[in-house]
C-alpha cells in the first residue's frame, strides 16, 4: 500500500511540473538610442519571472553576459558558453513572481548587421537546450556624429587606447576605443562610457591604480575603470548606469519582498 501511495506521489510530481510554464519579462535600459558605426553599445536588465516555473540564471554577471544573453541567438556558440556556466560559479533560480537586477558591469550588445538608419533587434535570455526568452522589440538609429572629439590616449600593456568626445545632436558622450590587436576582424570597436555636458572642458588623469583615470568634466569629476569600461564613481547626470541600476535594484528587492510575503500567508 506504501509502495502505491509513492507512485501516485510521484505521478503527481511530473503532471504538475508538466504544467508549469517559463515566461519572463526582460525590461531593457538603454542609456541612448543612437549608435555610431562600430559601436558596442551598453544596457542594463531587470528580469522578472512571469510564469509559474523557476528560471535558472547565472549567478556571476560576466557569466550572464556571455553565456545567456545575446541579440543574435548565435546558436552553438553560446550554447556551449551557457553549458560552461556550470563549471564556474553556476546558477541560481529566480522564483516565480520575482525580479532580478545585474550590478557591477555593463551588458554589452552586439546589435545585429546591417548597420543602418533604424535598427531593429530583441534581447534575449538563453535558458539551454534551444530555449530564449526574448525582450520586446528595441531600435536604435545609426548615425554620423556630428563631432568626434580626441581626449586622449591610454597606453597598456595591449596597445593604446583612444578616449573621445562623441557628440550627436544635443548629446555629447564619453567613448573609448578598444586596440587593434584586441579588436576582432582588425576594426575599430567604440565602447559608450556616458554621457557628458555639452560645452564644459574633458580632463582625463591617471589615478593611483594604473586601471583608474580621473575624468573632470568642468568641475565635476569621475572614477572612471578602463578595463571594465564602468565608472566606480561620478554625478547621476554622467553615472547613469549606477544611478539607473542602484533605483531599479531597490524596487526590485522591495517587490521580492512583497512576493515572498504573500507567498508566506498563502502557505500557512
């Protein structure tokens, strides 16, 4: 009679988890919704479990980044990568009804060929075995500068980097180049730092740590990383990742909270 009451246990199991489903709202920040040729533009994420289903996601930002998201679906490529997750770091599941927020570095999109007028593309989240949770849809205009200001050059063990003022209509941003030998198919990829005022004088100055520059823009100053790309420290009007991730992320423990809570009652 045990034996039986154990079967239909389990038969249970699998007819519930045959139910549940795997949705998820992907809500993408962009900081600007222009790019220039050779660009590598950046956002940010909060992913929040809609459906009734766990949602595996790595636990390591880079490893999220280079294993789960992408604007291509590469396919094989990034299948392999999301395998290789497991043997750093891993996952850990987002709960249904919850939301979550990557800190510390930029996500990167490599906005899919041809580079033209209007740029339509997804982001979408790689869950293994073929599996994407895509974004709505997103566009972004290809453009010409209207200026391109150089700064200066940092110069490292991989080459020399350019650091320039883009401006494009009433917006004037912070780029860094990457080197050519580091560049993929010899060409000259831009990397958007943020945002800068229009008319004030950009300094750049080498900090204590050979990875951190100081970047004056007219009295206001900033701690920008080269490597990371990210600044460590700055005003909310330059710093718009850390100011957009630091509120997104705030709202998003505060609603995990309440979720968690509901689920408590429901279960007593």
């Amino acid at each position: 009679m045990k034996k039986m009451m154990r079967m239909t246990t389990v038969l249970c199991l699998l007819q519930l988890s045959a139910f549940a489903e795997t949705t998820a709202h992907i809500e993408v920040k962009l900081f600007k919704d222009w790019v220039i040729k050779g660009e590598l533009s950046f956002a940010n994420l909060a992913i929040k479990n809609t459906g009734t289903a766990p949602i595996l996601l790595a636990k390591d930002v880079f490893d999220f980044e280079g294993g789960q998201l992408s604007c291509t679906k590469e396919g094989e490529v990034i299948d392999e990568l999301y395998r290789d997750i497991s043997r750093h770091g891993g996952f850990f599941s987002l709960l249904s009804g919850e939301t979550h927020v990557y800190e510390d570095r930029k996500l990167y999109l490599e906005i899919p060929p041809p580079f033209s007028e209007k740029i339509r593309f997804t982001v979408s989240v790689y869950l293994g075995n073929g599996f994407w949770l895509d974004s709505e849809p997103l566009m972004y205009h290809g453009v010409i500068p209207d200026s391109e200001e150089h700064l200066t050059t940092i110069t490292d063990v991989n080459g020399q980097y350019k650091m320039l003022g883009v401006t494009y209509k009433n917006e004037r941003w912070l780029y860094k180049t990457m080197p050519s030998r580091l560049a993929r198919d010899a060409k000259t990829l831009y990397f958007p730092v943020c945002p800068l005022s229009l008319t004030n004088k950009i300094r750049v100055e080498p900090q204590d740590d050979k990875m951190l520059f100081k970047i004056w823009d007219g009295g206001k100053s900033m701690i920008f990383h080269l490597t990371k790309s990210i600044l460590l420290e700055g005003p909310d009007e330059n710093d718009v990742l850390g100011k957009w991730t630091r509120e997104r992320k705030q709202r998003a423990e505060a609603d995990n909270a309440e979720v968690r809570r509901k689920k408590a009652e429901g279960e007593k």
